[in-house]
C-alpha cells in the first residue's frame, strides 16, 4: 500500500456511496458501491483475503470515491459506472444474443413470422422465446391452424402452401379484412395463454364433424388437436396462472458466485440462463450489481414479475428494475426459487474445479513467469516469429496473449519489405519497427512483455531497434528450441541469461503454447503467400495470359489442384483462345 492510498483512506466519509479502483497506469479495474464507504474501502487493505480479491488488491496504485444520498442511489450510480468504463475485474455479461419473438405484421394481408427485433411497426409481438426451436414449433403450430400468408411479397400465383391448406393465397383470391380480424384475435389469444379454449373449440368442431360423417375434416381437427399438446403442454414444470416471470437465485462460494435465472413464459418453465463469476462486494449487493446488468447491458426481455430469494433486498430490486418484485414465501412459487438455488450449489460445485484450473494455466501461469523475470506481472504478452524458404516470400507475424489466453483479434501479420535474401535479423527488426513505430502513432496499448522466437542475434536486433530508435524501455525475452524444435530456454536480461523455469511449471507450459502458436500463424500466413506466388509464377510462363486472366482462373477454379482436374474445354468455355487453353493444359500436366 504506498503513501497515496494510506493517506486517502484517512479521509474516507463514512456515508454511502461508490468507490473506483485504479492501476499504475491510470485505468479504473473495478468499481463498488458501500453503504458506508470508509469501512468498505479500507477492508481492501486489511486483513486476509482469497486469491481472487488478492490479485485485485495488489495492482491497485489509486482510487478515487463518489458519494450519494442512499444506498439504491450508490447501487444505479454503480451501473452506471461499470457500462462507462468497463473494468476487468466487475461482473460484466459478455453474450449479446437476443431472444426471438413471434410477431403478427400490421399488412394488409397479414404474416406471422419469427424475429429478434421489436420495432414501433404496429405489429404484435409475443415472447421472448429464450428456446429458438419452441419459438420455431409454436410458429409451424400456428401456420396449421390459421392460413395467413406466408411470401414476404405477393406472388402472381398460389404457391404450395395454398395446396397444403395454410394460405388463403390473396395473391389470387380476395380475402375479406374479417377474415383475417378474425385469425388476429385468435392468434392473439392464443399466443396470450388462451390456447385451451382454442384446443376445446377444435374437439367440438372434430365431434360436429364426425356426428356429420365428414371424417376427413374430422381427422383435421383432431391432428391440429395433437400439435397443441404436443406444443403447448410438453412442458412439465408449470404454474396454475399463465404469467410470464423470471425466477432468479444464486449460490457463492470461494469468491465465485453461481446465478440462475429460470424463464416462465405463459406460466411455463422453457429455459435457464446459467452465469458464474468471481465476486469481490458483499454477495447481496453483487447479486443486485448481477440484476441490474442482466436487463440492461443484455437487453433480456423484463417480465411482469421476477421472483428473488429472502435475504434480498426488494425494495431496492423493485427501483432498479421498475417491475414487480416478489419473494414468495410458500408454494410453487417458493419452490421455483428453492429449486433455482439448488441448480445454483450444484453448478456451482461442478464447474469450480474447472475455473481454477483454467487459472492455473493462464492468469496464475502469467503472474509466475513475471515474478521469475522479475517485472510486473504481464498482461498483455506480444510474440514474433519469421518465416521464408532460402529468403523467398519472408513474412513475420505476431500473436497477442492477454492474461495467458490469445487474443485472436490483436493478431497481425506482415510481409517483409525491405530484406533482401535469409535474413532473419534484419527482418526482425523491420517487423518490430513497423509495429511499435504504428503503436506510438496510433496510441495503441503496448504489451509488458515482448517475447522473440529466436536466440541471442534475434533479441538483440529488437532490443536495438526498441531502445536506440523508439526509445521504449519493454521487457524483451527470447524462446530457443532444442534439436527436435520444442521450446527448450527462456533468455532474459541485458546482458542474456537463461532463466531456469521447471519443464513441470504452468509458466513453462504458457510459454510453449505462446510459441507453437506464433510459429503455427507464420507458417500458415507463408503457406499462404508461398501457393499464390507459385500459381502466379506458373502461369506467367504461358504466353496469352496476363493479370486479368490469371485472376478469372483463380477465381474459377479456386486451386491448382482443381485446375489440373480441369479440360481444355473447360479453359476455353472461360474464353481462353484454343492456343492458349492448349498451353495451359500442357503446362499443367507436367
């Protein structure tokens, strides 16, 4: 804790309020909120914590604190705060998928379909589906029973669906507005709980219908029948009323806590959303941190009720939500909770071993290899690597590690420009110019350590290239390999020495995936370029084709492989002149 901190936490009010964490760099890694702030903060820097909070704690150099009047005052200013800044260490849901809806059009001949987005279009929407396919079965459900048309644009003639019986095929006949007010409403009421009525309609219908001996009708009725049981009542779990609610319950355990959120549509349990995460707050506040993200940075579909477990907070749910909050304290209601919590325990249970072992080969592995070079844990991890056969089509690439997992996105690759002939030094030095000179340009985020796939020359011509021409001062390693090319010594310092690491240790392990993974990305990138050059090569030997044609043909036939498959009359039906095709064809076959 250095004198900033000590001297800060000496003024804290002891009032409500919000409280950001800062690293060496400046940047917020985690907000909170604190009924009284003095006691919340300082107990980051007291006593004992768990390795999570541990970690937390020690990259924090600064912070800094807001106050407010109340505690759902500190709970909203606390969301607002982590969508403005998104810290790594907060709670933050990742998946932006959205659930589909059923929606009645606003047309004049009206179509049900299935969409992810509502609109202000006048239409009807029913849902969400958090279950693609019950959204899919409900929709072919209802295209039985009531034949609305199904073509985006009208047709000039009746398409299939008239045959099977469900389109009334407006493109032809004229559909009187009734008719379809009719199959709105019911629709309608369908979709809105009333499908038994619907279902006790059908079976008076089928028995009117055979008492008339119209057993084809009949058998109509009675398959339609069969698709809403197998639809609409498929669903074991269910309450007595058609309510839609989330049912929402959490378990924690070692500074990991465990949600579960059970979705009750039309008084159905049809899906559950499972999320784990460590946690460093209070697990009541952390669970209402959870709540009000969930609605909000995921854009869920808020129900007309939610029900919560007893020991949190409603009132404050209830203002942050602007919904229905209840904690039931008997029946399926109660049941619905207890049984979420229990899902919770049990998921939590199962999958805590696996979070920690993810840890041991990534973030813990990452904070062991700094302490063994002796600098601040790396992050971010930068790699490069060469690749060129006797000095031909020579490219680099580099891979980007964050937190011992590789950011595929921050990849890059490069064509080497100014070397000429096997020069693995000077292109070293090229690559690591174009990158860092861009870096400093652009204001990118620059990696706390550099790693070379190479020996001694190799780091030198960077180390050169970083100190004397771009003047950064970054921690620069280097990976030699042993006569059966497997990653072999860490070389680290100025002068170079071998740092001893275990061939038995997580950050041993890290280092051989950071390198099989830059060699795997230059290689395939030289593959690449070396295939197109050797087919561009080729066919500038062949008189009659230039950059035109050699384009038509890669585009054609994707591959040379493909191409050797190919007949003269296939080259000419391009348009390639007999002369020419017959060239082609010969070149290729030898």
């Amino acid at each position: 804790m250095n004198d900033t901190i000590k001297n800060k936490l000496a003024l804290l009010p002891d009032q409500p309020g919000c409280y950001l964490m800062k690293d060496r760099q400046g940047t917020i890694i985690y907000v909170g909120k604190a009924k009284i702030l003095k006691n919340r903060v300082r107990s980051y820097f007291t006593g004992s914590h768990d390795g999570k909070t541990q970690r937390l704690v020690s990259e924090i150099e600064d912070f800094e604190y807001i106050v407010t009047s109340s505690n759902i005052e500190a709970l909203i200013l606390e969301l607002n705060l982590i969508k403005k800044h998104d810290p790594k260490y907060n709670v933050m849901l990742k998946d932006d998928k959205t659930y589909p809806f059923i929606k009645l059009t606003a047309e004049r001949h009206p179509r049900l379909i299935t969409t992810r987005k509502v609109k202000k279009d006048k239409g009807k929407y029913f849902g969400p589906y958090p279950n693609v396919s019950a959204a899919n079965e409900t929709k072919k459900l209802l295209d039985r029973l009531y034949p609305l048309r199904k073509c985006s644009t009208l047709p000039d003639r009746v398409c299939l669906y008239y045959h099977l019986g469900q389109c009334l095929a407006p493109c032809v006949n004229e559909v009187a507005e009734t008719t379809y007010k009719e199959m709105v409403e019911e629709i309608t009421k369908f979709l809105n709980g009333g499908y038994k009525e619907i279902k006790k309609e059908l079976s008076e219908k089928m028995l009117k219908a055979s008492e008339e001996l119209d057993f084809e009708r009949a058998k109509d009725y009675r398959d339609k029948i069969q698709h809403i049981e197998a639809t609409m009542e498929k669903q074991k779990m269910s309450t007595t009323d058609f309510t839609d609610r989330d049912v929402f319950a959490y378990a924690y355990d070692k500074g990991w806590m465990c949600v579960q959120v059970f979705f009750v549509r039309q008084g159905k349990l049809i899906e559950r959303d499972v999320s784990m995460f460590p946690f460093y707050d209070e697990p009541d506040y952390e669970f209402l941190t959870f709540l009000g993200q969930f609605y909000d940075k995921v854009n869920h579909f808020k129900p007309k009720e939610i029900l919560l477990p007893e020991n949190v907070d409603e009132e404050m749910a209830e203002a942050l939500l602007n919904v229905k909050v209840l904690k039931p304290k008997r029946g399926q209601k109660k049941d619905l909770v207890k049984l979420a919590e229990k899902n919770a325990s049990i998921a939590l249970k199962e999958k805590f071993s696996l979070v920690e072992r993810d840890e041991q080969r990534t973030i813990k592995a990452v904070e062991q290899l700094g302490e063994q070079l002796g600098i601040y844990t790396p992050h971010r991890i930068e790699a490069f690597d060469n690749s060129n056969i006797q000095g031909t089509d020579p490219v680099s690439a580099m891979v980007v590690f964050i937190d011992g997992k590789p950011a595929k996105k921050e990849y890059r690759k490069y064509k080497i420009k100014s070397v000429k002939g096997p020069d693995d030094y000077e292109s070293m030095r090229e690559v690591t110019r174009r990158r860092y000179s861009r870096a400093l340009k652009e204001d990118l985020p620059l990696p706390e350590l550099i790693i070379i796939d190479g020996g001694k020359g190799h780091i030198e011509a960077v180390r050169d290239v970083l100190e004397n021409e771009l003047g950064l001062d970054i921690p620069l390693s280097g990976l030699a390999k042993d006569e059966k090319h497997r990653t072999s010594q860490l070389l680290y310092g100025n002068p170079l020495e071998i740092i001893p690491l275990g061939r038995n240790s997580q950050e041993f392990y890290l280092l051989q995936r950071i390198q099989d993974e830059v060699h795997r990305f230059a290689i395939t990138f030289h593959r690449q370029l070396r295939g197109k050059t050797a087919f561009q090569s080729m066919l500038d030997d062949i008189p009659g084709i230039g950059e035109k044609r050699k384009k038509q043909l890669l585009k054609h036939f994707g591959s040379v492989k493909k191409m050797k498959e190919a007949s003269i009359e296939q080259f000419k039906e391009l348009g390639l002149p007999s002369g020419v095709a017959e060239a082609l064809f010969e070149k290729l076959q030898e």
